[in-house]
C-alpha cells in the first residue's frame, strides 16, 4: 500500500498524471482491507500515506495553473510570429 503511494507521488511528480489515475483506482480495496489488528506500524504507515496523498493534491490543484500559464505563453508566442 505505501509501495502503491508512493508509486502515485512519482507520476504526479513526473506529470504522468494518466499513470497516476490508474494507480488510483487499484487503491481502494488496499485501503479497505486495512483494519485495527495489523501490525504496530501501521498508525505510522497510514500517516506517511495521508502525507502522499496531500501532496499529490498539491500538485493536481497547481497543475491546471500551470497549464494556464504554459498556454498564455504559446499564445503570445504565436502572435509574435504572425
């Protein structure tokens, strides 16, 4: 589960972000499995994982700016040439 994480977290670094949506969707029985009699390192894994996730979030939520500014860019790139 944290393998799968942080697997996760490298596409969203990269922008792989069609990698990261199908690494996703294998999550959610992993996460349901998980119950209160695993081992004592668990409370720390879910820990480490929520971290992974919200920076994963982070960088979904900068991402459609940064398009934005990309485009703006190619834009005003285009109207010089013409």
């Amino acid at each position: 589960m944290f393998e799968l994480s942080q697997e996760i977290e490298q596409a969203a670094e990269i922008g792989d972000w069609v990698m990261a949506a199908r690494l996703v969707e294998v999550r959610p029985p992993l996460l349901m499995s998980i119950n209160g009699e695993q081992a004592s390192a668990s409370p720390v894994l879910i820990a480490q994982i929520r971290a992974i996730n919200h920076i994963i979030m982070e960088k979904a939520r900068s991402r459609p700016v940064a398009l934005y500014r990309d485009w703006l860019t190619a834009v005003a790139d285009v109207g010089v040439v013409d």
